[in-house]
C-alpha cells in the first residue's frame, strides 16, 4: 500500500472515531430536544421514537409560560453581566500587580492566592451565609455579585501568567513618556490582554450561568431568583407531577445558550489558554 493511501485510510479512521465518539456524547442533548416536541404518549413509546411525530411546539410556550421565566433569565442575566465585569477587572488588576510590580513577598502572596483554589465551595458557604445575613444580603443579588470584585485566583493566574510573557521593555518606555502604573495598565497591558481576558470572560460567562448552589442558598423568593432555580422548582411545583416534555424544553433553552457561547468563541478560549505562559 502506497503512502498516500495509507496516509488517507488512517485519516479516515480516525475521523470515523471522532464523528462515532461524538454522537456518543451528543446523543442525551438530541434526546432532550427531541423528548421536548414530543406528544405526551410518545414520551414513554415502546420502541421508543428518536424522532417526535407529530412535533409539539406548544410544549415551549406553555413551559416558559408556566412560571416567571422572563424574571428568571433578566436576574441571571444581571448576575453574570455584573459577575464577569467585576471577577475580570479585578482579576486582571491583581495580575498586574504579581506580574509587573517588585514588593516584599510577592511571590509568597501570589501562593497564598493560588492556594485559595483548593477550599472547596461548600467549606465557604456556612461563614459566607452568616456574613451575609449581617450585611442583608440574604435573598439580594448582592450575594452573588459582591464577592466577585476580590477576584478569582484562577483568572489572577492566567492573566498573570500571560502577562509574564510581554516585554518589560514596553513598561520602560512607558514610564519615559510620563506614565504611571495605572496608565500603564490601562493604555499598554488591556490592549495586549484581550485573548486572555475573553477566555476569563467566557469562563466567568460559564460558571455564573450555570450556578445553582449559590443562587439556591442565598435567593429564597422567586422575584430573586435565577434561571437554574426555575428549572429546578419545575418539577417539584408546577403541577406535581414531572411532565417530561416540557420539562425537556426548559432544559433546552436553558442549555443552548452556554452550548452556542462556547460554539462561537472556542477557539478564542483554546487560542487564550494556549498563549498563556508564553516567553518573550
């Protein structure tokens, strides 16, 4: 067998693996679309159906009608816009400081902040509910967006890491025209941070989207709560039963915003982890 042959077949192959492995993993998502334009009779059909005939829109209206999803989605709108624009500016400040100012002990406190990675959420809940009752912060979204302006030492991590490998020769000659620290950061480094700080963004996107833990303990009223939480009550309160179909299309429109996010902006998200620790 030639080169070009064999070359060609194990290309074949390995595509075929890849389309296999992905229909694996993509099945349970075309699953709950097609389980939410279902009939009721269908749902639960033997054999069952892969695809719903007739197809059911109405299951759409009256889910979202069901409950307040409109207040559902504005609040979790308001939380993640306010959560990635202060998790970021502040994360990206930190770096700044760890990766271009000297100190005493710079390198001891960034492992400090590092290491605050590995307290797990849930240890953080109980002291963080009780500060929070003091402040009234109980059922407001402050809860939720305050703590965001300290920073995430993950994005302290890469931002300060990308910025390592910008030249310092760009500070110098900064300082020579007149700039202080401050402008420093503003007119030289954001411009030069875009590529991390969109994968912080689309990160931070993620995260406060699909956060049901915080929004569950901290929100207790429904004109506080957040998307996540109305699925949740779906079918524990609407009417007492789980009525899957619509359930289905509730998670559909849930998910397929996270799901078109990381679609289009992938390949920043790979390109700004990738470039993240480069050197000069």
């Amino acid at each position: 067998m030639k080169k070009s042959q064999k070359k060609k077949m194990n290309t074949t192959v390995r595509y075929l693996l890849l389309i296999s492995i992905s229909a694996i993993f993509l099945f349970p998502f075309f699953w709950m679309v097609s389980t939410s334009l279902k009939i009721d009779s269908d749902i639960f059909a033997y054999p069952p159906k892969l695809l719903p005939s007739p197809m059911k829109i109405k299951n759409y209206i009256e889910a979202w009608n069901s409950q307040n999803f409109t207040l559902y989605t504005f609040n979790t709108i308001k939380i993640t816009g306010f959560s990635i624009l202060f998790s970021v500016a502040s994360s990206a400040l930190v770096a700044f400081g760890f990766a271009r100012l000297r100190f005493p002990g710079r390198n001891i406190l960034f492992i400090v902040v590092l290491a605050t990675m590995m307290i797990p959420a849930e240890v953080q809940t109980i002291p963080l509910y009780i500060e929070f009752k003091y402040l009234g912060w109980i059922n407001s979204h402050l809860s939720l967006i305050v703590p965001k302006l300290f920073g995430n030492a993950f994005f302290i991590f890469l931002i300060r890491q990308f910025m390592m490998g910008i030249p310092r020769e760009l500070d110098e000659a900064a300082k020579l025209d007149g700039c202080n620290h401050f402008q420093i950061f503003y007119r030289i480094m954001l411009p030069l941070l875009v590529p991390v700080l969109t994968t912080c963004i689309i990160f931070q996107f993620l995260w406060s989207w699909n956060d049901f833990f915080g929004p569950l303990i901290f929100l207790q009223t429904r004109d506080t709560w957040t998307f996540s939480l109305g699925v949740a009550a779906f079918k524990n309160e609407v009417y007492g039963r789980v009525i899957w179909n619509q359930m289905m299309a509730i998670a559909t429109i849930y998910s397929i915003i996270p799901l078109l996010v990381f679609f289009f902006s992938q390949d920043k998200l790979i390109g700004g982890i990738a470039t993240t620790g480069s050197k000069n």
